[in-house]
C-alpha cells in the first residue's frame, strides 16, 4: 500500500507541474476505510497557504449527481414522478411548444439551452431558485424533447426548482438535511460569496495551456447552485460514493434508475 501512495503521490506533483495547478487534495477511501487523504501545493498562492483536506474546492458539475441523490429521493418516496411535465411542479417556468419532464431535464434531453457568451462568470446574486431561471425560462427549446441530447446546466437549474415543488422545501435546505447531513458530508456547502467559508480555497485560471495561474474573475454561484455551485472536499467526496454503494440513502432499485442510461427517441443511448 504504501508504494502504491508514494507512486501515486509522484504521478499527482508531475501532472501538477504538467498543468502548472496550484493545488490538489486526493482521498482514496477502500471496504469503508480511509487509507490516504493528503493534501498538495496551495490553497492560496498569495498567502502561501497549503492545500490540506479540509480544502474546500469549487467541484462544477460535480454537483450535478450530488443533486440527483435529492430526484431519488423523492421519487422513492413517491413524491415526484419523472415523467410528469415540470409544470406540475414550477407552475410558473413558461409552457414551451413540447412539454418537457423532470426525466429530460436530468439526461440531458429536455432541450434546454446550455451557458451563453459570459453567463459562466455571472457577478449578479440570484435570492432564489426561481430567481435563477429568469436567465434562460423564456428562451425557445433547441430541439423537441428526447430527440437529442445536448449537455445543460441551466437543465440542473430547473430539477432544483423541481425539488423545491416536489419537497416543499427550499433546495438548499432539503439538500443540506436529506442529502449532505445523512451522507456525512460536513464539509459541503453552496459557495456564498459573502460568507466567511473555512479552508475555502483561491480560484485560478490560465490564459493557455503555457501560462502561469492568476485570479480567476468575480463570479457568484448563486443561479446554479444543482448544477455547479457547491463546494467540498476529496474526503466528502469520497465518502458519498462510498455511501451510495452502501445503501446509506437510496434503494438498490433507485439507484439502479438512476445510472441507466437514457435513450433518444430513435433508440441510442446517450450514455
């Protein structure tokens, strides 16, 4: 085991220097036992402050099968169905030409639009779920449901209104106490931009593949927090996958529905 570490610890710097990151944290959790965290390089550039595993990365779209634990949820408890128009659900996210259901939306198929010119650098705080569809609710759908599958986070947007429908609740409060809560996931938080977050790290971007990292752009997290506005660690991480293969939250059959691949209309999966 600790030969296996110390490859993989060499394989991490050198891809690191490859990519000129700042800093990384790798968490390798086996039959329900932690055997590595450790954290690499910094945190904070500026302040020389080292990444550790409390770090607390932005984790993108990650946050999209965090999301999908709440659809489970809910259809579990018989509290959603998949295939009813979202309407049902947000009463006030327009009638497109085809209707379109919670199913779409989470494979990708609803034909919703994705990101548009600067929309992934949004500086404007959205107070709501609701508020966050006001970005895209009124545009046209790209294609008729289920023909296609085109990638969407504004998608991820809609299911979190769905979930605030079907639950009754606020997104981030049922994802914190029936989600996060329940899997052990203390570390996992929305990204508010005027919080004081602990261990939250710096975020950096690279003009090209040569450049050196410097400040990323302002951007508040606020219009997509299912699709890519959580926060978390390598451990929490770790430890969800680990729970969701344990059974911890959803039944054999829920989590069965929710890794089969879906299918277009003419039959191809979509993976």
């Amino acid at each position: 085991r600790f030969h296996q570490i110390a490859e993989s610890r060499r394989f991490i710097l050198d891809t690191m220097r490859a990519l000129q990151a700042p800093g990384a944290s790798i968490c390798v959790i086996r039959n329900d036992t932690l055997v590595w965290s450790e954290g690499f390089g910094y945190a904070d550039l500026e302040q020389r402050v080292p990444a550790t595993p409390l770090t607390r990365f932005r984790i993108g779209s990650v946050s999209k099968p965090l999301t999908s634990i709440a659809l489970g949820l809910l259809v579990q408890e018989g509290k959603l169905d998949l295939d009813a128009p979202v309407q049902d659900y947000v009463p006030s996210f327009p009638v497109k030409r085809w209707p379109i259901t919670t199913r779409e939306l989470a494979g990708h198929l609803a034909g919703i639009r994705h990101y548009r010119d600067d929309e992934f650098a949004i500086m404007r705080h959205y107070a709501t779920v609701l508020d966050g569809l006001s970005i895209f609710e009124r545009d046209t759908l790209l294609f008729e449901p289920g023909t296609r599958f085109s990638y969407s986070s504004y998608g991820w947007n809609l299911v979190s209104a769905v979930i605030e429908g079907a639950s009754g609740e606020p997104f981030l409060a049922f994802m914190a106490h029936r989600v996060f809560g329940p899997m052990g996931m203390v570390h996992t938080v929305p990204e508010f931009t005027d919080s004081l977050i602990p261990w939250r790290a710096r975020f950096y971007v690279h003009a090209d593949s040569t450049s050196p990292p410097r400040n990323a752009p302002y951007v508040d997290n606020s219009y997509k927090w299912a699709g890519g506005g959580f926060m978390s660690t390598s451990e929490d991480l770790a430890r969800f996958g680990r729970n969701l293969l344990d059974g911890r939250l959803l039944r054999p059959e829920t989590l069965a529905l929710l890794w089969t691949s879906l299918r277009t209309a003419d039959g191809k999966e979509t993976g």
